[in-house]
C-alpha cells in the first residue's frame, strides 16, 4: 500500500462496490459524491503490506481464470523488486544493493470475495489467493538499467483502450525503505518480490470499471516492459 491516491479511492470502491451488490442506487450515488477520506497517519508511519502466496504465480501471457467464487475481477497496475541477496536486518545506506531487479506485477483481484473478506480486518486471502491470480514478467530488468525506479511512466490498456496513464513517482516508501522494515530481525531471500501496491486510478475498484469475461490487461511500464494477459470465466 505505497500510493496515497489509490488508498484512499479503494477504500470508496470498495464501499460503492457493495452498495451496487445490494442494489442500493441512493447509497451509490451518496458515495460518489462524498469527498475522499484523508490518509490514515498509519501509511506515513510506516509500510503496511500483505504476503500473498507465492506457489500461484502466473506467466506472462497466461490466461488468468476467474474463482468460481467470484463475479467481480478486477485488475491492478504494480511494479516490484525481485531480492538479489539473502539477509536479515538491512541497513539504509545499503539496502538499494539487495535489489537484483525490477519487474511488473498485476495483482489479479475477486473484488466481491475480497468486500467479504475485509471487515474482518485480516484479509485479503481469497479475494487475492487464487491460482495464477499473481502476475510477473514479463522481464526482470537489472539494477543498473534503472538509475532512477520512481521516476517511470506507466500504463494499463484493456483491449487497447487506455484506462489509466501515471508513473511510479510518489510512494510512501520507496522500495528501499520496505527493505528495511520487512527485513528487522526477520530473513529476506533471494528470489523473493516485494511489489508496490497499486499506482493511483490503476484498478477498477478505484474508477468503477471492472473486467470482463474475454478482455485483454496490459500493464506497460516506460524501461521494463508490456505485462499482458487474457482473463476468462471459468466454464461451467
């Protein structure tokens, strides 16, 4: 959860999105035009993520097939840093060396199981765990060809249309940061991801535009790469 704007628009998109599931059109309508919540002091005092299962990832240019729990597929637009060393503890002034490379990271969400899951303050779980829901690729780029990672544009396209242009610049902590945190007193191997959170407007629960059965996600990233997949309902 590194980007202000996504954080606090999900949180309304997540309460639209229940609203519309029970049909409450005057509830809709009462949140799109409330103001947004300001930012919780907790995201500025320190990074706040969730570990997700790493046996399920998908490929690039895999098909990604909905849960049959769900109705409400939603995409996200991340980038992430793949762990070059094994450590504990990882100082600041060092930390940057730990970062082999960098890739793009479309974090495949079931929005309605995810709205059940969330009050109860510990999930997401199902709404995020699902067989090749998890998306990386379609390159790892090195250390060294990215001088500056939070300076990117980025891009999603769905069927070729334009659904959301930003870049990588404003996250609450930088990767490096994360390093930091995530590794005190606990093991952080090589091989492992840490990804971004979803940049501002890079996902339907934030502009109420979900996926449907067939559509085509492309995750482009200005000096990584296109990350693209086709998702589909599961057949009955």
């Amino acid at each position: 959860m590194s980007y202000e704007t996504h954080i606090r628009q999900s949180g309304r998109g997540m309460r639209r999105l229940v609203a519309a599931a029970a049909g409450d059109d005057s509830q809709v309508a009462a949140i799109d035009a409330e103001p947004l919540a300001p930012l919780a002091d907790v995201y500025r005092q320190l990074p706040i993520y969730y570990i997700t299962n790493r046996m399920i990832v998908g490929a690039p240019g895999s098909t990604v097939v909905w849960p049959n729990y769900s109705n409400v597929m939603d995409y996200e637009l991340e980038y992430g840093v793949v762990i070059g060393k094994t450590a504990a503890n990882i100082r600041p002034e060092n930390a940057r060396d730990y970062i082999f490379g960098y890739t793009i990271f479309n974090d495949f969400s079931a929005r309605d199981q995810q709205s059940k899951e969330m009050p109860g303050w510990l999930g997401p779980g199902k709404g995020k765990s699902f067989d090749g829901g998890n998306v990386i690729g379609p390159w790892i780029v090195t250390r060294d060809e990215i001088p500056d990672p939070y300076s990117l544009k980025a891009v999603v396209r769905v069927n070729g249309e334009v659904r959301c242009e930003s870049s990588t610049a404003g996250m609450l902590f930088n990767f490096e940061q994360m390093l930091v945190h995530m590794s005190m007193d606990e093991t952080i191997s090589a091989g492992e991801v840490i990804c971004s959170g979803t940049i501002g407007n890079g996902c339907g629960l934030e502009t109420g535009i979900f996926l449907n059965d067939g559509d085509v996600v492309e995750l482009e990233f200005e000096k990584i790469g296109i990350l693209r997949n086709k998702v589909v309902r599961r057949a009955s």
